[in-house]
C-alpha cells in the first residue's frame, strides 16, 4: 500500500483564491448569474461543464472540499453534505428503492442503526444486521433483492475491523455495493484500495477535528455522484443535506493539519491503552497485541498513522464509569461529551449516549456493556503526564485497585 499515499495526494491538490490568496475564495451565493438563457437550460439538463446553478446542487467552495476528500479517498469524486447522518442516508436512499435488501454490520453508529431498523422499514427497504467478519452468514443473508453491505471499517465503539478485503471480494461476486464508513480511520485506512465503492465520513470528528460543525461526506465514482446530484431524481438534490460553503472553507482549512493530527491522536491513544493494560484495566485498543481484530487491521493500514485515536474501557457499572468520567472531567483530563477527534480528550459512556439507540438486549449481546467508556484521545503534549492522572483518578473511584 506505499504507492498511495492520501496525505501526498491532499497537499498536491492547489487552488488559489480570486486575488492570489493562499485559500480558496469563498463563494457566498446561492444562485448563480448567467449571460445567456441557453447556458441555464444546459446547466439544468446537467450539460455545462463547470457552470454553476444553484447552491443546493453545488458551490465552487463545497467542490474544493469535495476533491481534497475524494483524494483523500482515493476515488474519483464526492459530496459533502451537512452532516455525516446526511451523507449515509443520501447514499442508501440512492442506492436502495422499496422493495430493496442491505446487508449492515450489527456494531455501527446508534444514528445508522436507528435509521436502518426504524426508519427504512416502513418504506420496505430491509435490513439484515450481520456480524460483519462472518462471512459464511453474511452470504446467507444474500437475496435476489440485496442492494448493499454496509460496515464502519473501524467500528463505534467497539473498535471491531472489518475484513474489507473479504467483503470487497464478496461484493463483487454478488454484485453488491460496498458502503464503508471510514470515520474513525481516516488516512490510516482507504477502503477503495480494498473494493469499497462508496467511503462516507462524519467530517465533525478527526476531519475538521476542532467541535465546531458538523458535516459530511461521501466519496464514489463520478457516475455516482452525478446521480445523487440529478436534479430529477438525485438524493442529495432532492432531500436537500446541503453543506454550507463557509462550513465548507472552514473545513478545507483543517483537513490540512489532519496527517499531523492523526499521528497524535494514535500516539497518545497507544501510550494510554498499553499503560492501561498492563495496570490491569479492561481496555480494548486495536493497537494491542490483545485486541481481537489487531492484525486483521495491521493488514490493511497505512503504518504511519497508528491504531487510531480511539479506545474503550470498562469500567464496570454505569454508576463506577459516571463517577470516574465527572473526576477525570474535574481534573481537567478531559470532557464528558460525545463525539470525537478535538484536541482534548472526550469521553462518554456508549450504552447510555451514542450508542442508546440500539435496545439493551442487543446492546449487551454486542459487547456493549453498561460500564463501557468511549475515550477519544486528544492531542495532549505530555501522554505521561495525562496517563499518572487519570491513573490516580481511577484509583481514587476505584476502577482501578492496587495492593
Ligand atoms: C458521528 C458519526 C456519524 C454521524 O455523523 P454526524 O456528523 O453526527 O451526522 C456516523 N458514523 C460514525 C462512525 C460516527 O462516529
């Protein structure tokens, strides 16, 4: 995988602004004049080149994003939308029409779960929630009717891997579109290489990185794109998820720290999760040894990145993790938010925040238990430092007991 290399392919990518400035200039319109009549009627028809119409179909800003997040990506275009829920619903609304079948991963986003088990299913289109790496039940799930697999290549929060080569391979047997979400690793994975055809991310977590928007994005081919973005029949144009083009600058801005960032982010992580380990806590981090899936992802990472800025503890009751995240906060260690990718660290317990959607029962089946803190790590200068502290704040609550 050296031959690709996103960070190269981002900083390759140049665009000045309209007086030589050094970013983009950002367009603040709406709607967009033309000289002749003729020239509209094309742009409608989807036949003027690099003619813009409207906002909601596309912005010189929100195509500046896009092409850095489609290098990023490795994939000839994509979209941004206004949030990361509006790219995964754009995509399987456009991929999938009544009647229609999609395969999902069982540990996904709580968003992505709700959508696919409530809201889909009235307008029949069905889904089978699988474990994404067993391949033998996730070919028995295959009907005439199947559309799609959908997995997060690292998933939240249990931090499984999906074996995007199998299922790359899988879908091309049947047919099927692979749709990967690729939030929590981005430039350390690239599913395209491995067969995915569309790659969505929440630009509101590494991407912008700073909490200050939300956002989204997917990325596929131009025949793909284009479709979402017909005006007859395209579900981007016609839900209407639209970035907003200072959003869009906003973020294009900080996409250019992100390899930087990135690299931080897994540092940290990895100080703290085989510090954790070793002390005796329940941690789960795909960067050790001990975790599951931690070669299947060495097989398909991007080394220099890291195993990701993201790992799970378990704390053993809810009361245990509640009462260890407030001290941590206190200690200024971190917040207690949702979300993930700031420079501080966050951190939240799953089974009763991002993850609340998914019923109990199955929760627990999961391996979601009640105790179970989603940290994201953040950017902190001295991990020692952070890691003595928060080591001290889980012995005075007791989630960690020395003799
Ligand atoms: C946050 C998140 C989403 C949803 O993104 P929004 O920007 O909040 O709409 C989807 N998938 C994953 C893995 C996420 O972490």
């Amino acid at each position: 995988m050296k031959d690709f290399n996103a960070a190269n392919e981002i900083q390759d990518l140049q665009y000045f602004g309209e007086f030589g400035g050094v970013n983009p200039s950002i367009s603040d319109s709406s709607t967009y004049t033309f000289l002749s009549a003729k020239t509209m009627f094309d742009t409608f028809e989807g036949n003027a080149e690099g003619c813009y119409l409207y906002s909601r179909h596309s912005s010189p800003m929100n195509l500046y994003l896009a092409q850095a997040l489609a290098k990023l990506e490795n994939t000839a275009a994509a979209n941004v939308t206004a949030s990361g829920m509006g790219a995964i619903t754009t995509v399987l609304l456009q991929l999938c029409k009544s009647g229609d079948h999609i395969i999902s991963s069982r540990t996904i986003y709580g968003g992505t779960y709700a959508f696919l088990k409530n809201f889909l299913p009235p307008f029949q289109i069905e889904t089978s929630f699988v474990d994404i790496n067993n391949f033998e039940a996730i070919e028995q799930a295959i009907g005439p009717k199947t559309k799609v697999i959908y997995c997060e290549s690292v998933s939240n929060p249990l931090l499984e891997v999906a074996d995007l080569r199998k299922l790359g391979t899988i879908c091309k047997k049947y047919n099927l579109k692979l749709v990967v979400d690729n939030t929590f690793s981005p430039l350390s994975i690239s599913p395209a290489l491995f067969g995915a055809d569309i790659v969505i991310h929440s630009l509101t977590k590494f991407i912008n990185g700073s909490s200050d928007t939300v956002g989204g994005v997917y990325c596929g081919t131009q025949d793909f794109i284009d479709a979402t973005k017909n005006v007859n029949s395209g579900a981007c144009m016609l839900l209407g998820p639209t970035m907003d083009s200072l959003r869009s600058a906003s973020i294009l801005k900080n996409l250019r720290t992100l390899h930087i960032r990135v690299k931080q982010h897994s540092h940290n992580a990895h100080y703290l999760a085989e510090r954790f380990e070793q002390d005796g806590l329940k941690v789960s981090y795909p960067g050790l040894a001990s975790h599951r899936h931690h070669e299947l992802l060495k097989n398909m990472m991007h080394s220099e990145y890291g195993f990701g800025g993201i790992l799970t503890l378990d704390a053993g009751t809810t009361e245990k993790a509640n009462e260890l995240m407030e001290l941590m906060q206190t200690e200024n260690l971190g917040y207690l938010a949702v979300s993930l990718g700031f420079y501080k660290t966050l951190f939240s317990c799953s089974g009763s925040s991002t993850s609340s959607e998914i019923p109990e029962e199955e929760r627990l089946s999961m391996g979601i238990s009640d105790g179970l803190i989603r940290f994201s790590i953040g950017l902190d200068h001295d991990i020692d430092r952070t890691y003595q502290r928060m080591k001290a704040c889980m012995i005075k609550t007791g989630v960690l007991i020395t003799r």
